[in-house]
C-alpha cells in the first residue's frame, strides 16, 4: 500500500507538469515573422523563447531545433538566447519568383518532450529589379482610318519584383496622335494600351517612332524603355475574329516536350492579305514565353518544356490573331497542370539513437519527418516498418514519427537490427522511400558464467609428479566484452578436513587443474571440490561446478603375510599326523595387499620343498595340504617356501617359510623344540656328507659286477662255437647282487636339500 501511495503522487506530479506545459502552450498559433529580403546573414528575427513562453536554457534541454519545409537552412536557432536569426541572405526572386506574398513556413520541433510548433516567415520584397519590357522595339500597323479612341495593346514589360515594387504605371513619349493607358487585367498585372487621340494619315505620316516607359512603385521608382514603331496601313475593315474568345484545357504534368495543348482558330472575312492570320502570344511572362509556343500558322499550342505541378499550378495565356492588314483578335488560354504521382515521398532523420542498451524499457531511436510533394490522394502517405521486430511507429503532429522499441531487447539473442522505414503515398501508381536504420544493442551484464557440466569427474594415478594437469573446466558467458571474460577459481571445501589447498590449483585464465602434490591412493581414494566462475561485469555474475577427483591406484604395495609370523623370535611349527589322509590341510597362509582391484589379487606357489611332492599350495586361498599318504620312510622334519604374488603390472610378491613336523600322534610326548632342531643342523650336514660317499661307493661296485657278468656270458657263447674255449674263473657270484629292480634305481629315492 505504501509503495502504491508513493506511485500515485509521482503520476499526479507527472500530469501536473503536462497539464502546465499544455497551459503555457494552449495559446500558441502560427505565427508569421517577417523580414526583408537582402537582410545580412546573422540578422536578427524573432526571439522564439520569449514567444514560446519558455527559459532560455529550456531550449537547450528540449533540444530544440527549426525545421523547414523545403529542408533548407535559410534560419537557425541560438540555443543560448532564444534567438531566431537569419542563416544566410534570402533573395525574394529566386525563393517565390513572381508569388506574392512569399511566404517560407517551418516548424520548432522540441523533443523532450515532444512539441511542434508552426511558423511562418515573410520574406517583404525590395526595390532591386527595374522594369524589363521583352523586346527592345515593337510595331503596330493602324489604320488610318481608324478613329480616334481605338485602343491598340502593347506588349507588356516584366518586372520580378512584386506589390508596390512592380510596374505600376506607363507612359509614352509626347505626341499629337496618341497616349497611353494602363490598365488592370484579372491576375492584378497591369498593361499598357495605345490610345489613338485623332485621325491619322498615312500621306500625311506613314509612320511614328514613340518610346514607351514601365515605372514601378519603389522608392525611388525604377523603369524601363522599348521603341514603339507605328506603320500607318491603308483600310483593312474586317479585324480575325476567335471561334472562342476563351478556352479552358487540363494539361497533365507529366506530358512530353512537344504535346499539343490546345489549337485555338480565328476566322477573317477579308481576303489576300488582310485575309491571311498570324498566330503569336499577347501578353506573355517570360515563364509562359519559354513554357509554351504558339504556331503561327495553324495556331497550335505546344509545350516546349516540361511542366511541374509542384511549382506552377496553372497558366493563363493570351493569344492574338493578326491578319496581313494590321487588325488582330485576342483570346485567352486557361491551362490547368494536373498533378501526377511523380514525386516519391521524402524521409528526414531528425535524431538517431544507437547504440541501444539491453533490456532497457521504451526507448526511443530515431525520430523523423516524412513529406510528398503531391497534392490530393498522391500526397498522402502511409509509414511502416516490418512486422518482425520489436519496434513501434509512433505518428505525432505535422508528419512527424518516433520509432521506440516494443519492450526490452536482448543482444544475446540479437546484437544488431536493420530496421527498413516505407513511406508510401496513395496515388497511382503508389511511390514508396524506403530508409534503413542500423541500431545496435549494446551489452548489459545479465547472463552468469556457465559451466559445460554441472560436475566433473576427474582421474589421476596414484605416483603422479607434481604439479601435473589432470584435467580442465570450462564455462562460457553469452555477454561480451568484459562481461563474458571468465575468471575461475576454488571455492572453499565441502570437507573442511580436506587440505583442498594442497592438493589442487587452478589457472584463473583457463580453467586448468594441476594436482600440486604426489597423491597416495592408500591415504586419500577420492576427493571433491567446487569451482567458481565469474565475469568482470559491474556487478560480477558467477556460478559453480561440483569436481570430483579420483585416485587411480598404483601397484606400489607387496603383499604382507599376516600368518604365519615372519619376524617372530621363533618360527611356528605346524604338527601333521602320519596317519593323515591325501588333503590334509596342514595351515593356511594369509596375506594382503595395500592396493586395489587386480593389483590386491592375490596367488599363493609352493616355491621349494623338503620333500617335493608331499605338499601342495592351493593358489587361490594359500591353504597347504598333503598332496599323498604319508609313510614312515618320509622324513619327521619338513621345510616348505610358499611364494605370495599379485596381479599388478609388475607383479610384487613375498615369500613365507613354514615348519611341518610329521608325529605319530598328537599324544607324542616328545616334540622337539627348535633350539634342538637348530642344534641337529651340524651333525645332519656332516651325515649327509657321509651318505653321499657311501651311495657313490654301493652304485660303483654294482656296475662293477654288471659289467663282468656280461663279459663272462659273452665269452661262454663265443667258446661254444669256437675250436678253444675261454678259461672261465671258477666260484659262483652273490646272488643277491644279481637281484635288482629293473628300473636300474634304488629301490629308495632320496632328495637333500642344502638348509641354508
């Protein structure tokens, strides 16, 4: 409710100030300035201010600025003290020609806010042109037995001044025969007429040389001269009479040089050559003289230049037939210009605006006057732009138009529109301008930093050296310029035990991560993080992603035995029954590994033996098992090296040592202790010894005996066939060397094994 009271106030304090600006302006009219022609440039005019009610330094503020009609820079406000003053001199003459009064209208346009005001300068005409007649001499044929009074026209002259300035009187030289008149035509032009004041003669005079004077009005007067040179004729009594003393004809504008206008026919009763018409224009300005030709014979009208309806609306032409004996006819020629569509509309760009900030409210972006030349429906207009875009045509007085935006733009969708005006009329056929405006969207810092993921998910091995990259973050910002530079950093840690700033760094320019440290995948698998990105907008937009880091392991760690004990005072000894079945599970070695995955996968061999064959090591659980019944020859004391390996790349492994001493029972009283197993080693190496000379010794003697029992077989089958005979020695052998297992082998296999 209060911010509601607060708005209400402001909206009435906004109403109040046009209400009053309307008040201070409700009086205001076109009103109409004047000032001479020939008047130095810098001349002073009016003081706009004063009239408009206005400060002098509200013009400034209201940007305030004169527009012309014909977009000339005839006038020029001064800003600082209200003045309008001349921009340069004016010449009368050349801006209106023979218009009176001349008349320049422009308009004060005061854009904040908008008002147009009409105005009107008067441009009061000077003395400074003399009167001009367009020949240097003219000839009248008369008569003689005209009667006194006849009036005979004379050729007027031309003055380009207007009003008083113009001719307003003529005279001739003194004579007996004639005087002058002046007289007043219906278009407020005044011409002179002849006026025959007795009878002339032409035996008597057959011809007069007078000079005729134009005087204007000015102040002094001005004038101007032609011959006047009279033929006295003998009697013509039929004068060319017109069929119509008066034609009316509409000429469009666009008509080509050459078109016949009208043809005018006047008839003469006489005959030869008073009989015989001459056709010529009466009367004529010099802008009818050079518009227009009229053929002498046939009496036909032709253009002899082209015809505007923008400048001359209408002609009026006099048009006098003369026959060979001096009499002439007069009739007069209404031409009316129809204007045609040939004038395209025309488009001034009061003030344009671009850049155009982003998501700003209405604005507005140009401001223009539109105007055609045209009358009637060729003159009005209509103005558009395309319907695609988010911009307004707003139409206010005299033509003007403001284009605004429609709502808030967003350069991140489009920087740059070309915005195309139409301005077409309603004639036919239509003629259109078209004027295209660029205006640009300038940038505002209204989209954050984004990020390619909401999460990353990083990997770097265990080992890694420091200060090595891992990996990359990356987020874009739709603004430009230094609203879409991007800046990264590291936000503060989810875990407040994790030592973030340790560990990671990230360039600032790039996004890039580097791990600053050697990660142990034992001590720290996974850790997380976020990162922040900003702008350096005013003020800064940034946002954040969740980094996820993960610690691939290496394999950096041997397996550890747990058990059996390796660094006991005294190794453990495991007790097997003789009496134990195959697969007797004697122990288990149980081992880990520091690592992960394959490089944790443990395998368990049998690496040495006492006795080859009478254990085995499973290799997946590392159980150690009788691989076959045992018996009494095998020996009580029994060492076995089991090998732990994992599956890394390399592999690492450790070795175990076990102790296995065969028992009768588990009742046996007596087990030695290991300090009597160590205290055996001496006298065990030294009877292995012993047994190694004596095994030699036995195996010689028996392929001793061998080899003679062949030689004597042999020789007993070689005497039988001979002559002689072989002595043989006499005694029988031992039989029971002679009974031998056929393996060739003791019948008792034996393995030593050096302890150490």
């Amino acid at each position: 409710m209060e911010a509601g009271g607060e708005r209400f106030p402001k909206q009435r304090q906004v109403l109040i100030l046009f209400l009053l600006l309307g008040v201070a302006l409700a009086g205001w009219e076109s009103r109409r300035y004047s000032v001479m022609e020939e008047t130095e440039s810098g001349s002073f005019v009016a003081n706009l201010a004063k009239d408009l009610g206005l400060g002098t330094g509200e013009l400034a503020a209201r940007e305030a600025r004169v527009v012309s009609e014909d977009n000339e820079p005839w006038l020029q406000l001064d800003l600082q003290t209200g003045e309008l003053i001349l921009s340069e001199k004016l010449d009368r003459e050349e801006m209106c020609g023979p218009t009176d009064p001349c008349v320049m209208h422009f308009q004060v346009l005061l854009k904040k806010p908008l008002g147009v005001f009409r105005a009107e300068l008067l441009v009061r005409d000077i003395n400074d042109h003399s009167p001009e007649f367009p020949e240097r001499e003219m000839t009248l044929k008369i008569l003689e037995t005209s009667p006194p009074g006849t009036v005979f026209p004379l050729k007027t002259a031309q003055d380009l001044d207007v009003g008083n300035n113009n001719i307003q009187n003529y005279n001739i030289s003194h004579n007996s025969y004639f005087h002058v008149s002046t007289r007043n035509w219906g278009d407020g032009r005044k011409y002179p007429e002849l006026v025959l004041d007795k009878e002339l003669d032409r035996e008597e005079q057959a011809e007069l040389r007078l000079t005729l004077t134009a005087l204007d009005g000015g102040s002094p007067p001005r004038s101007g001269t032609a011959q006047v040179r009279i033929l006295v004729l003998d009697v013509n009594d039929n004068a060319p009479e017109f069929a119509q003393t008066h034609y009316q004809v509409q000429v469009p504008e666009n008509s080509p040089v050459g078109t016949l206008v009208v043809k005018v026919l006047a008839r003469d009763l006489d005959t030869g050559t008073n009989g015989e018409i001459s056709y010529s224009l009466f009367y004529s300005s010099q802008e009818i003289s050079t518009t227009f030709e009229v053929s002498s014979i046939s009496g036909e009208v032709r253009l002899i230049k082209k015809l505007d309806f923008e400048t001359v609306s209408s002609y009026e032409l006099y048009i006098d037939a003369s026959d060979g004996g001096g009499l002439s006819g007069k009739c007069s020629v209404s031409i009316e210009v129809m204007d045609v569509n040939d004038n395209s509309p025309e488009l001034t760009i009061s003030s344009l605006t671009s850049p155009i900030p982003e998501n700003s409210p209405e604005t507005e972006v140009a401001l223009f006057r539109i105007r055609d030349r045209d009358s009637g429906d060729n003159g009005r207009m209509t103005c558009s732009i395309q319907d695609d875009l988010p911009f307004l045509l707003k139409p206010s007085a005299e033509n003007f138009y403001t284009l605004v935006t429609n709502g808030a733009l967003d350069r991140e969708s489009k920087a740059q529109y070309n915005i195309t005006i139409t301005v077409t009329d309603m004639g036919t056929p239509r003629l259109k301008t078209e004027h295209n405006i660029t205006v640009l969207v300038s940038d505002v810092n209204d989209n954050a930093p984004a990020f390619t993921q909401t999460s990353y998910t990083l990997s770097v091995r265990e080992n890694n050296s420091p200060a090595l990259h891992i990996g990359s973050v990356r987020a874009t910002d739709r603004d430009a310029g230094a609203n879409a530079q991007v800046t990264y950093s590291l936000l503060p840690p989810l875990d407040p035990h994790v030592p973030l700033a340790s560990l990671v760094s990230i360039n600032p320019d790039n996004g890039h991560l580097f791990a600053l440290r050697s990660l142990d995948y034992e001590a720290l698998r996974a850790f997380e993080f976020r990162v922040g990105a900003a702008d350096r907008g005013s003020p800064a937009l940034s946002s954040q992603a969740l980094v996820r880091v993960l610690v691939a392991d290496d394999n950096d760690n041997a397996p550890f035995v747990l058990y059996p004990l390796q660094n006991a005072s005294a190794p453990c000894t495991e007790l097997v029954p003789r009496a134990a079945e195959a697969g007797y599970l004697v122990t288990k070695v149980v081992a880990v590994d520091g690592d992960s995955g394959q490089n944790a996968w443990l395998s368990y061999q049998l690496l040495k033996a006492t006795e080859p064959g009478l254990f085995g090591v499973w290799a997946h659980n590392g159980e150690v098992r009788t691989a076959r019944l045992l018996g009494e020859r095998d020996a009580a004391k029994h060492r076995l090296m089991v090998l732990v390996k994992d599956n890394g790349e390399p592999p690492l492994s450790a070795s175990v040592t076990l102790h296995v001493l065969l028992v009768d029972g588990f009742s046996q009283p007596y087990l030695p202790a290991p300090e009597a197993e160590a205290a055996d080693a001496a006298p065990a190496a030294a009877l292995t010894v012993y047994l190694v000379v004596a095994l030699a010794s036995v195996s010689s003697l028996f392929l001793f005996s061998v080899l003679v029992f062949v030689a004597v077989r042999l020789c007993r089958r070689g005497g039988a066939a001979s002559v002689g005979r072989c002595p043989v020695p006499e005694g029988p052998f031992p039989g029971h060397l002679l009974d031998v297992s056929g393996t060739g082998t003791l019948s008792q296999s034996y393995q030593y094994e050096n302890p150490d």
